[in-house]
C-alpha cells in the first residue's frame, strides 16, 4: 500500500516507521490518520510492556493533513528489550474511540479496548549467525540415511535389533506389554554420510542438520546416553572430525541435536537399567547425577517428559547440570564445537528456561563467535508462551533461528484448500514480529522426523488416519494419486526455497520417499530407487536458490494472494525475483508492471504483451514459477 487509506496499519512505514521489529533505545515514529470529518480533539498513543500492569500513555502531536485525513504522530524509544503492546485513543465530540489492531496489521476502531499492536524490541548489539539462512540444509536421521555396512548383531550395551534389508518397514507395534521399544536398527553411519557428501553437494547443500548422533538406547537417540560420545553404531569422534574436514572443504557446516531437557533412563547418569559401570542417580543418592533429576519418591518416581518414564526429566539449572552441558572447560556445547560443529539445534526449546538458552549461546559464541543456534518452536516464536512464561529467544543472546512450522503449516493449508491470503498472512505476521535478520535465517521445512512427509500428506486421503497402522504402513501412493501428490509437493518446494530463510530438505524427500506418522516418516533413504524426476526437481531448484541474489538475501513483498493464485517478490537492488503459484485447476493471467522482460529462471512460462501493452504471463494449474524481472529502463 503505497498511499494513505487507513486510519493506521501496523506493516505501512508511512504509519510505523521502522517496519517490524526495533532495536532497543531505537526512535519508532508512529502517525494516525483519522478522517477529518471525524472531528479529533485528542490523540493519544498506549503503550504497554509486556511484563508490566499499568500502560503508558502518551500525548500525539497533530502534524498536518493528509488528503483528507489528519495525521496524528508520536516518537517512541523503548529502554529494554521486550515485547510491547499499543494501541491508540481519540477523542472526539461526541465519543471516544480506541483503535486496535485487526487482520492484516490494521487499525480497527472501536468503543472498547480490545487486541493490541505488537511491537518486538530486540537488543540490537547482538549479531545473528546469519550465514545459516543464506543456504540449504540437509536434515539427516542419522539411522536411515546411508550406511557402509550391516552393523553386527551382537556387542551392543544395549538390545539393538539390526535390519539386514534397508529397505524394511521400521518396526512399529507394541510388544506383549503395549510398549514400542524403537529398538530397531538399519545401521546408517558417519562413514555413510561422508560417502554421499557429492551427492549432497549436487544439491546444492550449504548445512547438513543431524538429529542426535550421540549413544543412546534407541534408535531415534533422544533419549541420550551419553553426550559425550559419538553412538558406536554411527562412528566415533575420529569419523566426525573426518567428516568436519572433508564438508569444510566443500563449504559445508554441521549443525547438531541437542536434547537437554532430559537424558535418557538407560544412560550414565540416570542408568536404571544398570548398564553403565556409572553410579547413576537412579541407583543411588550419592551419584554425582542426583542433583540433576526431580525425584518425589527415589527412585521410582521423577518428572519425565511428557510423562515418559524412559525420558527423566533434567534440572537445567543445577550447576552441576550446567557445569557439564554448558559452563565446564569440555562442556558438551565446548566440545563439539571445538571438534568441528558450527552450531546447535535445541530440542524442545520451550522446555528449557531462558536463562539456560543464553548461557548456552554465550558458551557456544565463546568458542566460534559465529555459533549457530536453533530453537525448536512450533508457533510464532516472537510471542511464544510456555508454562505461563513468555520468552525471550528473540530479545537478543538466546536464538539465531526456530524450525519454521507456521510456513510448513501454511503451505499445506494452502496447497490442500485453504485461501492464499491466509498463508501470506502467516508470512506477514512472522516479517512484522521476527527481527529481519531472524525472519531471514528461519529454518524452512515442508517435512520433519515429527510430522508426516509432505508426499504422503498431499496425496492422501482423510479415511487413511482411520485405518490401522498396519495400513498405513504398507500404503504407498501410486498412478494419478501420486502424480498429483508430485504436483502439490512441487509447489511447495518452490515457495520453501523462495521465502526468506534456509529451505531445509528432510532426508528422502528429494527422492520421493513416503511415510505418514513415526516411524514411517522414518524410512530408510530409498538408494537406487529415487523418483528420479523429484531428484532433478529439487537439483535444479537449490541450483537456481543458490545462484540468486535476491533469494539468499533480498526482501520479500507480497503482490498478490487471492485464493488459488499467490504471488511475491523477493529483489535486491541488483536482482527482482518474482515467484508465481497457481494451486487452483484453471490458467490465470497476470500483468507484470514495469517490466522491460520477464526472464524463466524456474520453470517454463508463457508471456505476452497485453492490450494495455503491459508484459502479461500465463499461469498454468497446478504450477509454479520462478521468473526474474528487467526494470523498464534497464
């Protein structure tokens, strides 16, 4: 919107000035535009830290006409890093009103006080590791990507079922006692990995993201042993450092699971099942582990997560905990660091206290001051409540990034039917709440080892969750129904790896693997049985993502989201990128202002010249576009 319409809208700087979140101490220049008919005799701003219980109010200054509208303005400097609320009052001759915020970052005027403006303030000294959103990540679950060899049967610390056929279905029913152990290996390797680093590279892959790596009992490794060592089945910290060495020679970084909510009950520190020479806490009292545990009845009762009592639940901030994950000269975040990581992902992020998430940055920062660290979240980060807390990852020294799930959410909404303007409503609220250099390094996924993989969910059909496990096990998609499924994942991909962020492509997906809930979505990587038209999609489109200007790092503008069609821009002054999805079943034309030419950079688009000589294009169903566009002039 380039010209004033309404009385106020939160994502115009014509109204807010600067866009989206500010730094601390930083000037915000604030204007209302009431009709001057209306009759103001009074202008107020309401200002409101979140953490506070009395608002501010401040006085507006009438500075001019604007058509025919007034502008009321206010200069607003926030002292501390937070998050606030405002919303404005006006008096006038006959009423007070009160304008709050409705869809869209609008004003809404009003007779009552109702949902308020949010304004993120974020410590502005503190500088992201950014260089993770200007590439492609690589998710690996380190079991099902690639092995070297079938691992032996026997010589475990723990009961490891070893799968002799890469391609079996993972075990996914419960024993006699109703318990699904996850107990069943494949084998993948660091070994393997490194053995399929060309391949990664022929992705164009700039980060490779592993979930956890370190000794565990299961296979999914969440339940940690030990964090200190690399699980046997995997490798040993001799093969991760070879493989640190051999990605750092390609332009590759590493980014690790860290699961520090809660260890694992067969571990060395709670080691229930005694299969550790350690004292744990849950055989004594005196181990040197107590302290870490919440026990309201030693041993058998203890928090746990979620309730599950092969995950105690840890107290993050017992100093000894900290000692060793964190503070210690070896720490856990230290020592991997120093071997060769250049960051972590957290799990669980809502679950660990704010004061623990900075002194973990800090501690990471302290060894590689560009140290990448990554929050598990799965809603709007900026606002985020957990345990009645709200938090504070992005006020500065706690998080450089979160999972993007509202993206993944909005694009399988908007994919399977949900208007477009919701999905770019998502996007919007995210640019205005995030800090820039946050909103620009989000990690973007479509699929994850949480949530059904994107293939499996365009293409399935509802009465697929009311059939058994066993269904959903053996269902694969095939003929028309996988064509389609290939079409929607398509699009998908292209708006993942053109919104700001680094697109990360869980393992198998490029390939067309399949697999609806855990452990299905846990499938072995399908070597040798690619869909090989998938593969080159994605080759082709991390081709075009990184040799992209604009789409590493240019801004992103909306032009258009009106049900089946979306269209955006991403531009930076040397490069204009726009990017055209048709979800819907029929052709759509759409004129392309200013254009000197429309050059296809993805994807293969009809253009022409209008009656309005404008340069037009035609959008095809079911597809999307990647065009570059050549200002009039140039």
């Amino acid at each position: 919107m380039s010209e004033i319409s309404s009385i106020y809208c939160s994502r115009n700087e014509l109204y807010k000035k600067p866009f989206g979140a500010v730094k601390a101490y930083e000037n915000v220049e604030i204007c209302i535009y009431p009709r001057r008919n209306t009759g103001v005799l009074n202008a107020e701003f309401i200002i409101k830290a979140d953490n506070d219980s009395e608002s501010k109010v401040m006085a507006m200054q009438w500075d001019g006409y604007a058509g025919y509208r007034d502008c009321y303005k206010v200069n607003f400097k926030a002292d501390d890093a937070g998050l606030y609320w405002y919303a404005f009052k006006i008096t006038t001759a006959y009423d007070v009103y009160y304008i709050g915020r409705s869809a869209g970052g609008y004003g809404d005027v009003r007779k009552e006080l109702g949902d308020m403006f949010q304004m993120t303030v974020f410590n502005g000294n503190y500088k992201v590791a950014d260089w993770f959103g200007q590439g492609i990540t690589y998710n690996i679950f380190p079991d099902r990507f690639c092995r070297t060899e079938i691992p032996a049967k026997e010589g475990w610390r723990t009961t490891r079922n070893i799968h002799e056929n890469w391609s079996d279905i993972p075990v996914y029913l419960p024993d006699e006692k109703g318990e699904i152990w996850n107990n069943d290996f494949f084998g993948g390797s660091i070994k393997g990995v490194i053995s399929k680093l060309d391949y990664l590279q022929s992705l164009n892959v700039q980060t490779i993201y592993f979930n956890p790596i370190f000794e565990a009992f299961s296979n999914h490794r969440y339940d940690t042993g030990n964090y200190k060592n690399i699980d046997p089945m995997i490798g040993d910290e001799q093969d991760f450092k070879e493989l640190c060495t051999e990605t750092k020679k390609r332009g590759m970084r590493i980014v690790l699971d860290g699961v520090f909510s809660h260890t694992g009950y067969d571990s060395e520190y709670f080691n229930a099942r005694g299969n550790y020479d350690s004292v744990g806490a849950y055989q004594s009292k005196e181990s040197p582990y107590y302290q870490w545990y919440d026990f309201s009845e030693w041993p058998n009762k203890y928090s746990s997560w979620w309730g599950i009592y092969t995950l105690p639940q840890v107290n993050e901030m017992n100093p000894a905990y900290l000692d060793y994950i964190i503070d210690g000269e070896d720490s856990v975040i230290k020592h991997w660091l120093n071997v060769g990581a250049s960051g972590w992902r957290l799990d669980v992020a809502d679950e660990l206290p704010d004061e623990f998430i900075a002194k973990l940055n800090e501690a990471a920062r302290s060894v590689k001051e560009d140290a990448l660290v990554i929050g598990e979240v799965w809603e709007d980060a900026s606002n985020k409540i957990s345990y009645g807390v709200r938090r504070k990852y992005f006020q500065g020294g706690e998080l450089d990034s979160v999972m993007n799930y509202p993206l993944r959410d909005g694009v399988l909404a908007y994919l399977s039917g949900t208007p477009a303007e919701d999905f770019m409503e998502k996007m919007e609220c995210l640019r205005e709440n995030y800090p820039t250099a946050i909103f620009h390094n989000l990690m973007n996924i479509i699929s994850t080892h949480d949530t059904p993989r994107a293939l499996t969910l365009f293409g399935s059909d509802q009465n697929d969750w009311n059939q058994s496990r066993d269904f959903r096990a053996n269902r694969l998609l095939e003929g028309d129904e996988l064509e389609r499924a290939k079409r929607k994942l398509f699009m998908a991909a292209i708006i993942q790896f053109t919104i700001p962020g680094s697109p990360t492509i869980y393992y198998g997906d490029e390939a067309g693997q399949q697999g609806y809930e855990d452990p299905f979505n846990r499938r072995t990587y399908p070597w040798g049985n690619e869909d090989n038209q998938i593969l080159e999609f994605y080759r082709q489109l991390g081709a075009v993502r990184c040799s992209s200007e604009a789409l590493n790092k240019g801004k992103l503008r909306f032009l258009e989201a009106d049900d089946d069609v979306l269209i955006y821009e991403r531009s930076t002054q040397n490069e204009q990128i726009m990017v055209f999805v048709n979800r819907g079943n029929e052709a759509v034309y759409y004129a392309v202002e200013n254009a000197e030419d429309i050059v296809p950079v993805f994807g293969e688009i009809e253009t022409y010249i209008d009656e309005n000589n404008d340069k037009s294009v035609v959008l095809e169903p079911e597809k999307a576009y990647i065009v570059k566009i050549i200002p009039e002039g140039e």
